[in-house]
C-alpha cells in the first residue's frame, strides 16, 4: 500500500528546489550532516579516534534510512532526532562497534535538529536570494519598458491622478531591492551553529568543548555565535519576520495584477499560456492564476510568522511545545514564500501591457481625473481656494451634463480669462502630468543596479 501522499497543490504553492530542501530526505540529511561533522572535528582535536569518523560518515547519508519507522518513532521519542541517532547507533554498529561509541558524542536532539534546520535553511536562502535577484532584474525591465506609458493612478480604488506603469513597477523592484538588502544583513547572524549539549553548558565534553565547537562551525561553515542558542529564538524569528515580508511584497504585485486583469481595466495581463486560467465552465475565462498564489501567500504567511513570534518565550534551556510549534511553520514559509517568487518569475518578463485600452481608461472620467492639473495652474494666477471652487464648478458640471471636462472649461470665462485653448489642451494630457514617475523609475533601477554589481 503507498504512503497517504499530499501533493495536489504542492506545485502550485511551493517551488519544486525549495520542496526538495524541507521534505523528509532534507531534514534527516541535515541532522547527519551535523552528526558526520561532529565526528569530524572531534578527531581534529583529538577527542575521538581518526578511524571512527569514516564508519560515521558512511552511514550518515538519508537514503540509508526508514523514514516511515521514523516518523513513527518520533510520537513516542518527542523529537525527530531521539530516533534517527539511535538508528544511526545501530547502522554504525554493525561495521563498526567501536566507532558506534563515539557517535553524537557530547551533543544532544536540538543541536542535531536545529543545525540540521540551519544547514537546510542555508540552501533556502541561496535559492531565495538567487529568485529576488532574478525578479529584480526582470522588474527592471519592465519598469525601463513602460516608465512613460501612462496610466490611471488609484486611490481607494477609485482613478486618481496619471501614473506610468513603470512607476508602479518601479515601486515592486524597490521593495525587491529593499529584501535583498535585509536577507544579506540577516544571513550571518541567521547562519550559526547550534551546539550546547544536555542545557548549554557542553560540559560532557570537559576542557575539549571549545575547541570541538570551533571545529564543528568550521566544518559546516557556519558561524560560531557567542552562546548556544536553544531558547532564545531571535534568529530564526528575525529570518520568519522576512519572509512574511517577501510574501506581502509580492501579493501586493499580485493583487495590483489582479484588479488591472479585470475585465472592466483589462490593462495588464499574465502572460497567455495553453491551459492557464481557464475555467471549469465558462470558455472566455483568463483567470489570473499567478497573481493568485501571490495572494494567497501573502495571506497565508502573516499566520506563520506570529507562530514564530508566539514561540519565542520559550521555557529555561530547552522548551515545551514551543519549540514543537516552529518546526513546520518557519519551512512552510519557505515553501510559500518559494512559490510565490517561482510564479513572479512567470508573470513579470511576460506581461502583456494594453497601452491603449490604459489610455481609453483614462478617459472614462472625460478629462475629471485631470482636474488638480487646471486647478493647480489656476491657482498660480488667482488664488488656491479660487482656483479650487472655480473647477469643483466645472467638474460639477460636467458630470451632471455628461460632458467632457475640457469643453466645460474651454466655455467657462473665468476660466479661458487665465488659461489659453492650448493650455487647457496640455493641462488635460494624462502624458503632461506624470510628474516625478520617470525619476523614481530611474531611482529603482540605479539602486538595483548597484546591488547587483
């Protein structure tokens, strides 16, 4: 009979790389990895015999394991590692009873668990760090693209002002730019070996545990923090807090892409693909389902990230529960945070951009959505608080009389007293009142360019 499965969405939501670093064959080849090491740098310094280390690490390799007894075992031992390091024991013993004395020696569960999860965090983060920079420079593009191809701004749904769509791009890259400045701060306060023994103290390891630890970090090319770190949480929490951040950057995309998708905006667009965002029923559908895990990201991952911060007041040298709570949620945030970037990485070097039709939306409200244009160039020759009511006026009329706005002004004296047809014809060009969009637009990709050299 094959092992209950639970896959039908895991393509969808999780990045195959990142899925293959947090599954079971990851997570015990993180706990021997650690175990292998410690064998290692214990016959550095001279703790244990040289000949015991290749025994070690000839069983310290995933495959070799049941990972099912295991996951049964673990319900009784407390633990994944409790069970894994007896079975490592027994494998060692049958080639090699005396190198099976020195197996994980002087360390206990959570150093092997916790440094396993630093290793397999590690991994994570190359792949994370490789993403961001791959989004970034693909926002890049875009934003160079389309830093003057106009748009309506909104605020509070409802048009605004012009914008370009560059600008709008330009403000994700920056976000990008801003996570990749932060994961690269966080990695060597995150990357550190955990390694303390029974409550922190080594003290099994007597006079020795110094320089064991230093070996150790060395081999697992890690940093050695300046005390064990089994309850204070900081690192991992600081790594959570992150990734809940990648994840709402990259569902504020989705969710901007979603509503341009609209069939009433129809702007923007996923890039057309056999099969994608159909429906079960309706033939003219095109969903946007990229955007869809963005959101649906951005909306799973601020649960996660408070596990994380509600784990953190953790019990004297080794918690209860709490620690329990962290080991699936700070992976599942990878993985999310994983899928999300896999999808960005779909849409946005194929984004299909209506000019056009974004141009025609801006003359939905027949010229209204230039109004702070006159108002502010009226208000330079008679007066703000003049100039305001005068075109709240026109504006007026013109919605009751269904007109455009440039005919109620042209027809308004006051009005044509101070501004010329060709200055009214200027001030209601959504491409004469984009303001500093291109600046910002130069802004991003300067400051991604420089974090990219």
């Amino acid at each position: 009979m094959n092992s209950p499965s639970n896959q039908l969405f895991d393509t969808y939501f999780t990045a195959p790389a990142m899925r293959a670093i947090f599954c079971d064959q990851g997570r015990v080849q993180g706990m021997l990895d650690f175990e292998a090491a410690l064998a290692r740098a214990e016959a550095r310094v001279g703790l244990i015999p040289r000949e015991a280390v290749a025994p070690i690490e000839a069983a310290c390799r995933a495959e070799l394991y049941d990972f099912s007894a295991l996951a049964v075992a673990i319900a009784t031992a407390g633990n994944s590692a409790i069970p894994l390091v007896k079975a490592l024991g027994k494998r060692i013993a049958a080639a090699s009873p005396e190198a099976e004395r020195y197996v994980h020696l002087g360390a206990t569960s959570q150093d092997a668990m916790d440094s396993g999860l630093v290793l397999q965090l590690r991994a994570a983060l190359n792949l994370i760090e490789a993403d961001l920079a791959a989004l970034g420079d693909a926002l890049a593009l875009q934003a160079e693209r389309h830093a003057d191809t106009p748009l309506a701004g909104r605020t509070w749904l409802q048009q605004a002002t012009p914008v370009t769509l560059g600008m709008k791009l330009a403000s994700v890259l920056g976000a990008v730019t801003r996570h990749r400045q932060r994961l690269a701060e966080l990695k060597p306060r995150l990357l550190c070996l955990q390694f303390g023994g029974a409550s922190g103290s080594l003290a099994a390891l007597g006079e020795q545990a110094w320089p064991v630890a230093e070996a150790l970090a060395v081999e697992l090319r890690l940093n050695l923090p300046d005390q064990p770190w089994h309850t204070q949480r900081d690192r991992l929490v600081e790594l959570a807090s992150l990734l809940g951040l990648i994840a709402g950057s990259l569902g504020k995309l989705g969710r901007d892409l979603s509503l341009l998708m609209q069939t009433e905006a129809g702007e923007v667009f996923e890039p057309a693909a056999p099969g994608k965002g159909g429906s079960s029923t309706m033939p003219h559908k095109r969903n946007p389902v990229s955007a869809a895990v963005l959101i649906g990201a951005a909306t799973r991952a601020p649960g996660l990230v408070s596990t994380l911060f509600a784990a953190m007041p953790q019990e004297h040298e080794r918690s209860l529960g709490l620690w329990h709570a962290e080991w699936e949620s700070l992976p599942e945030l990878c993985c999310l945070v994983s899928g999300a970037l896999q999808q960005a990485l779909l849409v946005v070097p194929g984004l299909e951009v209506d000019a056009a039709r974004m141009r025609r939306n801006l003359e939905l409200t027949q010229g209204l959505v230039l109004a702070e244009a006159v108002s502010i160039e009226l208000a330079q020759r008679i007066g703000r608080d003049a100039a305001h009511h005068l075109v709240e006026q026109c504006c007026r009329q013109a919605v009751k009389e269904g007109a455009h706005l440039r005919a109620v002004l042209g027809a308004n004296a006051e009005v044509t007293a101070q501004l010329s047809a060709a200055e009214l014809d200027r001030l209601l060009d959504p491409a004469h009142y984009l303001g500093q969009a291109r600046r910002w637009v130069d802004r991003a990709l300067a400051e991604h360019k420089n974090l990219s050299r």
